[in-house]
C-alpha cells in the first residue's frame, strides 16, 4: 500500500512532500504490483518496508564500512585510486565533478570483491563476506521488486527486468559514501583555518544532483539525513528522513528507457553533511550485462506510440555516462524525438 510519511521535513528551498512506502508484508500481489508501478511513474522512487533481509546483514556490512572510513588517509589511498573501482575522496568520475565526501566503489562479482578487499580490509574475508552476503539480499529484493513491476505492468514477460541482474555476466555495483562532517558556520571556518579564502556560505553538496544510469538502485544509509530528490522541474528539492532499519528504491535511466519514458529516473542529490555524526550510505546498482540490448519492451510501444529512445547497449550507455559530467542528461543523448 502507498502511505504518506509523517512529518516530513521543511527547510530552504525544499518541498514537504511524502515519500510512497510499500509495505511487502501487506496487501495482496496485485495490489502491490499496482503500487510499486504507480510509485515508479510519479516518483521513480519509493521506501519498501518489510522487506525481509535480516538486520544482522546490514549492521555486518555497516560496520565493515566504518572500520574503513575509520583507516588513516594512507591507508585507505592504497585501495585507490577509483578508476572507476577502488577508493575514492572528493572526486566523482572523471570529468572534474567533486564533492563532500570519500566512497568505495565495488563491482559485484564475488571474485572482483575478493581481489579488491585485499586493499581494503585487515581481515579480506570478514569483508568480502560481509559485501558478498548483503549483495545477495538486496540482489534478490531488486528482482522481487522487479517481477512485481513485471506484473503490475501486465508484461506477458514477467520476469525481463529481473533477468538483466540475475544474469551472472550483469554489470552490477556496490558503492558506500562516507560523508564525514562538514563545518558550514562562516565565522568558524575562517577562525578554524586562519584563512581569507571564501568560506561556505551555502549548504554544501556531498554528491551532486545526477540520474542512476542503471536499472534501478536500492539505497540504505544510517540515521544521518542528506538525500534530497527533484520530483519536478520546479527546482524544489523533496529531503527523504532517513531510515536505517529500511530501504529506497531509484529508478534509474535504463528503467526509464525500457518503460518509453513512463518510469522516471528521479534526480537526486546528497547534501554536504553538517550533522556532528557521519553519514554512510550504501547503494546496490543493478544494471544488465554490457552487452545487453536496450529498447523500449513492446508492450509499452502501443500503436501510436512511437519509441522516444534509440536502441542501445548497456556498454555503450555506460561510456557516454562516463565521458559526461554527472548532472548532464544521458538519455537526452539517445532521444529519438
Ligand atoms: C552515478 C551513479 C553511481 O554512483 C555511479 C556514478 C559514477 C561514478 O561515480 O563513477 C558516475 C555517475 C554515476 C554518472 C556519470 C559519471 C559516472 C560519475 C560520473 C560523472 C557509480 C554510476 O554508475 O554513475
């Protein structure tokens, strides 16, 4: 069932708005189908609760990703530098993009994750086990998700989305953020580092507002706030309160094509983090194989309804995500009309 959160949070330039949860463990298959499907066309994001995966994998996995942040700089520049895997801090891709905050990016094949937690972690195993454990679960909650979008759309095809993640050649990532405390109050900063330099006047921005490029993305981060996202082009920004105990869903680009633009892939962005706590998020991207092909699904090309994409690959996709800044529009590129 969709259910408004209470009490949403209202600051500058943002919207109050609430975000749709769906409740697993609630209402009947079709109705959830219907939900998941109604949530994914109006926000191309949604909460999902009751969602099955145990609370023991995600604190296991939360505290692997502590103990890295928690590392000296030295020692986490040898997991590094990003290109794209490995550690990263402040730069985001390659086109000069920055901000708040240092990341892991991982790809989800158990034997690249064995390889790269060599450099990651004094104890390799606990952690690529406790990355491969909590891949799995979330794994399987995208394809419930997905088969459940499968159903609510009537596809006689139920299960075509679930199958570009299932697929063992899918091109799949993991990715934590750490964002560790900002100091925003002006006065502090020039006292802090005796400086003349201009100090933050503004907010500032922990992951710059982009679009997912993949499938879909499932998000869970601790109890700090950050996430924002931009339901329409009114450049109001929705805060989404965090929630520990639960996950978000993203629609991303690729979604967004398959469905002929009736899914939309929300922008979002994460603020700068100025609570004294650190914010830590992971993300599960769920993405096809590279060379799989993208098109709009028949069934949402009814007659009349011409296809507002050009086919594509998910390589080929990904390379022109990749040789853009990250607030560009991808798909604009591979618009047809
Ligand atoms: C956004 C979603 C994922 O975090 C990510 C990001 C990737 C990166 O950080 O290397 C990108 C970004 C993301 C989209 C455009 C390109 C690639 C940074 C960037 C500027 C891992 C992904 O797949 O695309």
């Amino acid at each position: 069932m969709v259910v408004a959160s209470p009490s949403p949070l209202r600051t500058k330039k943002t919207k109050a708005v609430g975000i749709p949860t769906i409740d697993l463990s609630k209402s009947s298959r079709s109705m959830l189908a219907e939900s998941i499907v109604k949530a994914c066309e109006e926000y191309g994001f949604f909460k999902v609760v009751s969602h099955g995966v145990p609370k023991e994998v995600l604190s296991r996995l939360e505290q692997q990703g502590l103990d890295f942040f928690a590392k000296p700089a030295a020692e986490k520049q040898l997991a590094g530098p990003a290109s794209p895997f490995g550690y990263g801090s402040k730069n985001i891709g390659r086109n000069g993009d920055t901000g708040e905050l240092e990341y892991l990016l991982l790809h989800t094949n158990p034997l690249s994750i064995s390889e790269r937690s060599k450099a990651i972690s004094n104890h390799p195993s606990k952690f690529s086990c406790a990355v491969n454990d909590y891949i799995e679960a979330v794994r399987e909650l995208a394809c419930e998700i997905l088969d459940l979008v499968g159903e609510g759309l009537w596809l006689s095809d139920k299960f075509i989305f679930s199958r570009f993640i299932r697929d063992a050649h899918s091109d799949s990532i993991f990715r934590f953020n750490h964002y560790p405390p900002v100091v925003t109050d002006p006065s502090l900063v020039l006292k802090l580092h005796h400086t003349t330099t201009a100090p933050y006047v503004s907010t500032p921005i922990g992951f710059g507002e982009h679009s997912d490029p993949q499938i879909l993305t499932i998000l869970r981060s601790n109890d700090v706030g950050g996430l924002q996202i931009s339901l329409h082009d009114d450049g109001l920004w929705v805060p989404v309160p965090p929630d520990p105990s639960e996950f978000f869903v993203i629609v991303g680009d690729v979604f967004q094509a398959l469905t002929n633009g009736r899914f939309k892939s929300v922008r979002h962005r994460a603020l700068a983090n100025t609570s004294a706590k650190a914010r830590l998020s992971m993300m599960y991207f769920g993405a096809p194989p590279l060379n799989a092909r993208i098109s709009p699904i028949p069934e949402m090309l009814p007659p009349k309804q011409p296809s507002l994409y050009k086919p594509f690959t998910w390589g080929e996709y990904k390379k022109a995500a990749y040789s853009h800044r990250l607030g560009d529009s991808r798909l604009d590129l591979f618009k047809l009309l």
